[in-house]
C-alpha cells in the first residue's frame, strides 16, 4: 500500500510558514509500519488541488491532505477534491451541525461564512473535528481512499491520531506488526552513538535501526515489523535492552522523555532541590528546568549573574578571585555554585561560566570555553569544555552538558 | 516561468526531519517577485528521483532539487537526475577538485567514499560548495533549468543565495522588481491587525499585503511589483509609512528586527542598564535577551525567584505581604522589581510573577494571570494580564509583554 501527503496552502507554497503537518503524519505512519512514498505541496486554486490529486494518484491507494478547509474564499480544497472525484459540492447536513455546535458550546451565534465550510464533495464521509470548525471528510476516487484534514497543526494531529491512522492502519497493516523505539544519546557524536549500537545490538530481520542527530543530542530510532504486535514488541525490545549495554550512560533518555524531564523525575525520587548561578547560559538552564509543570516541586532558583559585580555581591564569589583568574575560570564556577546553594539553601547546586561568542574569547580562553560546576555539600565537582560553533549551540551544548553532570550525580545518590 | 521545488531524502518521508530547505527557498523566491508553484517530496531512490523529475516537468521550467548529493549509499540523487536527462554518470574533475581542496583546507586527506560525490551526470554545470563536500550542479532537461543542492540548510542556504537566486532571477524576472518589507506587531490580532492596515494603507496595483500570525507576534508582509526595482522600492516604502501610521506603537520591529534586538538597541542608545526578577517565566526573558552578542552592555543580572522563600530572601519581598495577597500579585511583582533594580544597581529593571498553568488556578486567579511591574526609580508600573492556553504560550507571551512594555517605556526616555 502506497501512501502519499499532499499539503494545501499559498501559505506553503510562499514559504510564509514551515509545513510541520507532513514531518508529523510522516513519523506516525512511518513508527506505525506504514512509510509515505511521495509529498506534494499545491497552493490554494481549485484546479491545481484536482491536478496535484490526480497526479498522487497515479502513484497511491492513500492520500492525506492537510489545509484548505477554512471559511474564507481563498480556502478551496473542498472544491479542488470535488473536480477530482467528478462529483458536485452540496451542504452536508452532519457538518453544518457540527460546526454549529461547536458555535453553540462557545456560546457564540454561527458567522454565516462557517456555513461554507460544510459544502463538501457529494459522496464524503464526515471525520469529526472536536478542537475547531472545519469538519475533515473521507472521499473514494476509483479505488483509492482520500482523507482531507483542515492545516492547524493541533486540529490535525487530533483528527489524524484519532481518526485517519486507526483506519489506515487497520485496513492495510492490520497483518503484520510494527513497534519504533527512541534512544537518546549525549556525549556521543553520531557515529560513535552507531558504533555503540551496532556492537552490541544483533542483526535481526526486520529490524532497522535510524540515527538522527537533534542537537546537541543523538537519537537512536529503532523499528521492528514481524508478523504481529507482539512478536514485533519482542524484538524491539531485546533490541532495545541490547543497545542500552552499548551506550551505556550516555543513554540519557527513553521515548518521549527529555533531559530536563529525566532530570526533574530523579530530582523528585531523590527528594533534591537544585538552585542555578547561570553566567553564560543567561538563564536558559533555568528556562529548560521550568518548562516542565510542576517544576517547583525541586526548583528553587536561579542567579543569571551576568556582569562581575552580581558574581560578587549576589553570590559571593570574592573579587580578587575574578581578578586573579577572570570571570571564566573554574575557581570562579566553584565559588558560583557553592554561593547560590547556600543563598538558596537547596540539596544541590550548578553553576556556569564561559564565552558563548561570537567575541570575547582569547588564545587561552577561546570562544567555546565553558565551566560547569556542580555542588552538593560533599564537594564541588568542576569540570572544563571547549564547545564550538555559534553562540547558540554554545549556549544549548552548554546547558545540556550542565543538566548531564546533574543527571550523573543524581543517579549516583 | 513556473518554478518547482523537489526536497530528496527518506528521513523527509520517514518525518525524521521537517523540511525547512522548502520554507526557505520558498519565501526568498517570493520576496523576489518569483513563486513557487508546486513543491515535491521524495525518497532515496533513483526511479522515484527520476519520476518525480519527469512529473515537475511538466508543470515547471525551473527545478530546484536539495538533499541526496552526501557520500553514503543512500545518496543516490546524481543518479536519480541523470536518468532523468537520459545521460550517463562521469566523474566531473572540477567537483572532484573542489572537494579535494575542502579537505585539503581542513589538513585532512579526503576518504575514498567523497568521490562518489563528483559522479554527476554528462553535461552539469557546477555551482561551488564553500561550506562543504557536497558540490551543486546544474542541468539542462529540454527547455527546463534543473539545480541541485546539498541539503545540509547552512550549505544549501549559502549556494542557493549566492549562485542559484541571482541566476533564476536575472534570467527570468529582470524586467520586473518586486520588493517585499515585514512589519512586525504585537498587541493586535491578526484580524485587528489587518484592520489597521486596511484603513491606512491605499490600494495600489501590484501591491500585495499578507498577514502571518508568529506566535505572540503578527506579521504584516507588503510585497510590491513594478516595472523596475527603484518603482517598487518607492512602492514598497509608501505602503509601509502608510501602515506604519496606522500600526502605530503596536508596531515594535521591521525586517530582522525582533522584540530583543529592538529593546536592546534602546537601551544602548538610552546608556541604560536592566535586570530582572523573574518567577512564571522561570529565566526565558533572561534568556531572550543574552540570545544577542554583546548583551553584557546592558543586561546587569536577572534572579529567577521561583520559591516564596527566595522572593523574600534574595530581592526582599517582605513575608508579610505574600500571605496576604499570595506570590502572584500586583504588590508582589512591584517589589520584585524595586528589590532587584536596588540590588543590581540597574537604571531599570522588570519583574514577572504569574500562573502559567497547566496547574495552579484558582476562580480569582486562574491559569494565565500575570502580573509585569516595570521599576526606574521614579516610579512602578504595574500590569495585569489574562492570557489563554498552553504553559508554553503562557511563557512565550508573557515575555513578550513585558518586553514591550519595555520597550515603551525606553521610547518615552
């Protein structure tokens, strides 16, 4: 079964904005055993949907689009998919409702434009919207199946998990199984993450295993298809557990957790709080820790101590050292951490200091040039990186190097 | 002349990655008067390259195809495009020398496998790679101009800039200027937005105005189409002073401009310094304004107060006054800011405290209250916001406004 996306929007067309729903159905079909052959982008015109329609059908059983279905005139996917099938548009009953409940549970009237958007194509099943007023709608063209899904991100991905997938699925891969895992790897470059992995994960048929580097990390994607679900859960797993020898603890995470997630989760089984003294980074470790929900269960807080006079009156790091040493240097970061763990009086403490660029470095000290100091009462662990590339991969690399020495320690307590 | 874009690769198909390539290119032909009229996807194959060649070609005169050009295996795209001209593969001894000399420049010999990369085939012309092994080409199929780039984005972005854009243009839209100018606003809604517009700006031929919502910013593109470059350039600059008059203060940057870059070129040009007291925000406004070089000039230091404790403590927030009025409050975000602008000696400082969810509302305080307080010495000024949806959009506006009302304040300096 031959799957094909098509994307709908001058919007696209124009590069006004980056199309994220192909990458998204794409990744789901492709963990699911289902791999997209061919994506198509069209702009809003009647007649270059029907084309672009009758063009992927020369190549698929399956279309998805995505885009189109709005209220406004130049929303026309609607029409597009009608000159495609042959078929008239008429005012589908089960939309129109949908639409104006959607209105009603608001508590605003139904604009008269809305109505447009239950002109579908003769013939086309309803997919239910439950987030917006663009219903979707299934269409049959000859023997293939066309799934037409509105462009906003969050009403397609609901529509698309809920409706779409389950019934692609079902209908065409119902006989054999396909399960994806994701590894995510710090510390290694790409390949030496594929030279941990393939010595010591086994050759299996039906396994493939991808790597796809996500800055500053490396994610290690691999896919089992056997016969069924459960056979195919079986390997991934062993797969899995094999591969987990190989990297070791530069696996840092698992499937959709994240650095600042696992860390978070380790900070609340070991009953920690952290408090930050951010040079550098100016405030995205503290930024990353608190996306997180809830995140002041174990965050207590952070000093973004940028000029030299903050180092020394907010957290104490003695002038002369800075003096001595300079802002960048290791003593410095030491001083940083231990200040604001006793400012904050939490279990444990990071501290970072460095030149992100693009100017400031020096021969000794070149742009790049980081200290990560981590402090838990016991001592104070510091440590030295030369990080290169621009001032925002310093930046993230930086961060992520800092929650890495904190993930370390924590999984040592 | 219709121009066509084909991205290669199956980590496109499989969602590995999301294509920004076709965004980029997109909207820079746009900018320039050219539009992309349709914009295909697939794998690493060289039948479905092929195909997929011969399939733009009959809606298209222009091609620009990225990805596939690497030295593994997979890469298969000179191949895929040779069989589409229906000409064989020759080692080009003018790639082979361009990658040659890239290692040659880094000290390193060049590994065997980099000379699959100058199998191209009969006839390309090559467009030089700076920034890689990968070197481009060009290809005549019938009446049709055919470009193929790496699709690594820095290397691609940089020889589509450099060779590609000027060649597409020069050939085809000489006769014609077109001119594009991004206002960028915060404060109106998209709807709101046009509206302002609408009612200030005049209609004129070949003027063309979109509107693109940038979470939490709007942005208003006047795209003009004359006769040559200087009328458009006139055009263009009519339209927006025209728009500027009706955007008025919610109009905050143009072009590359962005809420950071604007604020902290106020603050240089007012010889002011900042600092912050940041809780819901948890570093992100930190963060954004240490995102540009150079921001040890003004940014002084910013304490993430996330705990109660830390509140009173670090920026002196008296106790008393949390447990009557509770840590998100006008009162508290005043004396946030008064306590950091004293203790980092700041001109001016800002502080944030708020419920940015998903947890955490009450009926009198729910999810997306904000309080912003504003301190220069001469006075306090206190906002409340209510914002709607996602942690993160909570987050992300939230540090929005309270740039912007930084930024309103500067200009009233």
């Amino acid at each position: 079964v031959r799957v094909a996306l098509l994307s709908i929007g001058d919007e696209l067309l124009f590069g006004e904005i980056v199309d994220t729903n192909a990458a998204f159905m794409a990744s789901r079909f492709y963990d699911a055993g289902a791999s997209v052959s061919r994506h198509l982008t069209v702009g809003d015109a009647p007649a270059d949907i029907a084309g672009a329609i009758a063009d992927l059908l020369l190549h698929s059983d399956i279309i998805v689009a995505t885009g189109g279905l709005g209220p406004t005139e130049d929303d026309c996917t609607a029409e597009g998919a009608a000159l495609a099938a042959g078929v008239f548009l008429e005012s589908n009953p089960q939309a129109l409702a949908l639409t104006r409940d959607f209105f009603l549970r608001r508590g605003v009237p139904m604009h008269p434009a809305n109505a447009k958007q239950a002109e579908l194509p003769a013939g086309a099943e309803i997919i239910p919207n439950p987030n917006g007023t663009a219903s979707g709608f299934k269409l049959k063209i000859g023997g293939a199946s066309l799934y037409f899904l509105p462009g906003v991100p969050d009403e397609m991905a609901s529509m698309f998990s809920a409706t779409v997938l389950p019934v692609v699925l079902a209908a065409t891969f119902g006989v054999t199984g396909t399960v994806t895992r994701v590894l995510k790897v710090f510390g290694l470059s790409e390949p030496k993450s594929e030279e941990a992995v393939r010595s010591s994960v086994s050759a299996r048929a039906g396994l493939r295993i991808a790597y796809c580097v996500n800055f500053p990390e490396v994610q290690v994607k691999l896919r089992a298809t056997a016969a069924d679900f459960t056979s195919a859960t079986a390997m991934v797993e062993e797969a899995c557990a094999e591969a987990r020898t190989g990297l070791a603890d530069h696996l840092f995470a698992e499937g959709a957790d994240t650095m600042e997630s696992v860390v978070a989760r380790l900070l609340r089984e070991r009953h920690a709080t952290i408090s930050l003294a951010e040079s550098c980074t100016g405030g995205l470790i503290a930024k990353r820790l608190t996306d997180l929900p809830g995140s002041s269960d174990y965050f207590l807080e952070s000093v973004v101590s940028y000029s030299n006079e903050s180092k020394t009156s907010l957290i104490g790091v003695p002038e002369g050292l800075i003096a001595d040493l300079g802002a960048v240097s290791g003593a410095v970061a030491e001083k940083m951490a231990e200040g604001v763990r006793r400012l904050a009086g939490s279990t444990l403490s990071l501290a970072v200091t460095g030149i992100a660029g693009p100017a400031g470095g020096t021969n000794e000290k070149p742009v790049g040039t980081v200290f990560v100091a981590l402090a838990d009462g016991d001592g104070t662990e510091v440590k030295e990186f030369r990080f290169a590339g621009s001032r925002d991969r310093i930046r993230t690399i930086t961060c992520f190097a800092a929650l890495d020495m904190l993930r370390r320690r924590l999984l040592r307590r």
